[in-house]
C-alpha cells in the first residue's frame, strides 16, 4: 500500500464557492471554514452516528441503522474510537475523519438536565466519518482532494483511495444533477404557523423566569426565541450568501438530508493537536449597528466579580481532564461587524485525545448564550424555553484521526428545512429589566438578518413546530 492518505490536486484556481455549488445538494455534504488559511469540504460518509436522547443510532455504509439505548458521551466516544486506527499525517490539517456537531440538548444531558421537549426531528448530535475530502488553502493557495479509501472493515486501501478521490473530483467539475426542490416556489400556508401570539407567550415565559431570578435560581438569563422566514434559495445558496455577506473564519454548511444548518461563527470555540488543547469560552456579548460602538462594559466586565467567579468555576470543571495546570488568560474584548465579545483562552494537556467530548460537554451551550452561573441558568432554560434549541448554542466541526480537532460555537445559526430558515435569537434577562426592551433588539436583529437574505420574518414560533 502507497501512502496515505492518497492525494489528488485540483485545477488550479478552482474556488470554494464553486465546489460549494456542486457537492451542497447532496445529502450529508459539508463545508467548513476551519480559520482564515483552510477550507473542507465531503459528502458521502462511510457511517453515521446520531444520538437523541439515550437512544443511539449508528450506520455504517449501506447497512441497515443500529439503534440502542447508551450514554451520548460514551457512545459518541466509542464511535470516535475508530479514529485511532487510521492512518496520521501531521502535516495535513484535516484529511478525513469525523464531521459533525453537538447541540444544546446535548450538552444539557451530559450534564444531567433533561429535556423538557419531546418528540423533536433534529439529533442532539449527529456525526459522519468521510473519508475523501477536498482540501483549500488560502495562504499557500492550493487545493487538492484527500482520500483514505475506507473498506467495509475501515481498512484503508490505495485503490479505493484513487477512485473515490476521482468520484469527488467528477462531482465538483461538473454542474449538479440534483434538481432544485419544488418548495422553493410555494407560498406559505397558514397551517405552517403557530397561532400562539408570539409576543403574549413571551411575556409569559419572561415573567416565570423572572421569578426564578427574584428567588436566587439564577442571575441572569440568556432567553432565546425562534423565527421562521421564506427561503428564496436552495440552502447551499443561502450558506454562501451569509458566507458572503457575514465573512467570518469560522462559517460551517452541514447537509442532513431533510435539514440543513449554516453558522458563521466569529471565533473558534475549542481546538485540538494532540493532547493540547485550547478552548475560548466567550464570557458575555453585546450587539451593535457598527463597530465603533461596542460597548465599554464589556471592558469593566473582565475585572469584575460575575466574571472572575466564571473562570475559577472553569479551572475546577477542567482540572479533572487536565494533566498539570489548568491556563486561563486574562478575558479580552473581540469585535467583528455584528458584536463585542468578551472571550478568554483556556489551555491544558489532556490525558487522552478522547477526553476531548468531555471538554465539549463542560462548554457546550456555551457560557454567554445561557446565563450565569451556568447550572441554575441551564436548568432553567431547559425547562422553561418552549422549543428546542436544537445545534444553537452548540458545536460544530471536525476530529481528524491525527488527533486535531476544531469545533465553532454555533450563535449565528439557520436551520432549513423545506424551504422555511429557521434562526435563534437571544435576550438577556434579569430579574429588574423590562423585557421589552430586549425583545425590541432582538427583532431588529433577526429582521436585519432576513433581509441579507431577501426574506422577511414571518414570525416567532413558541409551541407547534415544524421540527
């Protein structure tokens, strides 16, 4: 056998957004924006994992779907395992492996808080292994398909390598033989909407939770809602529309089949090389109309109590995984065209690769998107908030078999799902604020967000859902 994993380059000056464009309609195709030098995208995974729940479903090939009741983490981890026996490169970034994401749900559950919503479509996680990628390097500014060729038994075989890398190749060269979807030219009906007053409903949860605040359950909460709008394009599209207009390092397309998510993310949320592992838990935000505007709280806020009591609960949580120190910088202000985040860098050795789900579980939801402290606010939300988050708040990325990995905080999250976007918004809640005056923000945002897209929110959905 060859080396592996087997190369093959492409044209020169084939670009993303044309790859993007032939591969997006297919089911289970990704595309990941792994920081300003490198590009990925896959389709076809030779298995499948998905998780709701205790109930785990994996698949491998064309094989019927296995499905048991396990613990998310642990099943998750056991399906990872066959990264360890594939081929390392350590000069290539991500040459196959897994592609996925968590979600709040799940996060919740590794942390023992059930859900309140039941019956949901969407998987608290979902992962595939590719093992065929395309490969785009800004900086050096080449590109070229990776193939490990994975049989049946996950053995990697030249031959099967050089074929499916030129399949790939074929795919990307030549415009898409899926035909558009017939739901891109219908009209809203009105049975797709909740007849539930969006802004009634609000006021409801906003009080109880304010209540709890008033009891010491918690002191601030990050309230989210969900608005629906019209897609005017297939979902690919609409990924490289926000991808566009929205230029972030960390932007991620993932086709599952009857649903497809976008996310550009400002900062990558947690990255692995080989037990070292960084993560940047964002400890507070706040929204502008321009950059020049962010606000100076955010700067006070890095020395205050709320935020020096944040990162001692982080050392703690993180000193069981850790071998030695636990390294927490002092938090900084970043910005970008849409917000000021206040973020600090988190650093450890890990005592095993694997361990890398349980930091996942320790950070996911992410700590700005839920409340403070952490537990009471998640527990709250998880009871309270009347709709799934689903993969908002969550983590979305890769985990190649040279043990690197990169997963991006999903906060600028649309979930499509035949011909309706779906996206998650947030307000800051406690127990004095009126919450009218975040829920004004919030719809000018969501609005804002719409009409990059030429659509318009149709509304918030609270109780009937379409997934």
């Amino acid at each position: 056998m060859g080396h592996m994993p087997y190369l093959l380059d492409l044209p020169a000056g084939f670009r993303v957004e044309l790859a993007l464009a032939r591969i997006g309609s297919h089911p289970h195709s990704f595309c990941l924006d792994a920081g300003p030098r490198h590009t990925f995208l896959g389709l076809a995974p030779v298995a499948t994992f998905s998780s709701v729940d205790g109930f785990v479903t994996r698949r491998r090939g064309h094989e019927a779907p296995h499905i048991q009741i396990d613990q998310p983490i642990e099943a998750l981890r056991h399906f990872a395992d066959c990264l360890s026996s594939l081929p390392e490169d350590h000069y290539l970034p991500f040459y196959g492996g897994l592609v996925g994401y968590v979600s709040f749900e799940w996060g919740a559950k590794a942390q023992r808080i059930d859900r309140a919503h039941q019956g949901t479509m969407l998987p608290d996680a979902w992962f595939g292994l590719f093992d065929t990628v395309a490969v785009f390097d800004h900086v050096e500014r080449t590109c070229y398909i990776a193939s490990l060729g994975l049989d049946e038994a996950m053995a990697p075989r030249q031959a099967l390598a050089q074929e499916r890398a030129e399949q790939l190749l074929a795919l990307m060269s030549e415009p898409s033989q899926v035909t558009s979807p017939p739901y891109l030219e219908r009209e809203l009906e009105p049975d797709d909407l909740a007849p539930v007053s969006p802004l009634r409903r609000y006021r409801e949860i906003a009080q109880t939770l304010q209540h709890h605040l008033w009891q010491g359950l918690a002191q601030k909460l990050n309230l989210a809602q969900r608005y629906v709008g019209l897609m005017q394009e297939e979902p690919w599209a609409v990924h490289a529309r926000l991808r566009e207009h929205n230029p972030t390092p960390h932007s991620a397309f993932l086709n599952l089949g009857e649903y497809q998510l976008s996310s550009t993310s400002p900062t990558c949320f947690l990255s692995l090389q080989g037990r070292e592992l960084m993560a940047k838990p964002v400890l507070a935000h706040r929204f502008y109309h321009h950059p020049h505007h962010a606000p100076d709280v955010l700067d006070d806020m890095a020395h205050s109590t709320e935020a020096t009591g944040t990162l001692h609960r982080l050392q703690e949580e993180f000193a069981p995984l850790a071998c030695g120190r636990v390294t927490l910088d002092i938090p900084q202000v970043e910005t970008d065209r849409q917000a000021a985040h206040l973020a600090c860098n988190l650093r450890l050795q890990l005592q095993s690769p694997l361990t890398i789900l349980d930091a996942l579980a320790r950070l996911v939801p992410g700590l700005s998107m839920t409340g403070y402290p952490k537990p009471g606010a998640l527990q709250l939300l998880a009871h309270h908030e009347p709709f799934p988050r689903h993969a908002y708040t969550g983590a979305m990325g890769y985990w190649a078999p040279n043990a690197r990995a990169q997963f991006n905080l999903c906060v600028r999250l649309l979930t499509m799902h035949e011909g309706l976007g779906y996206v998650h918004a947030a307000s800051w809640l406690d127990a004095r604020t009126p919450f009218e005056e975040t829920l004004e923000q919030t719809n000018g945002r969501v609005t804002h967000f719409f009409s990059r897209l030429h659509s318009t929110p149709i509304t918030t959905i609270h109780e009937q859902s379409l997934y």
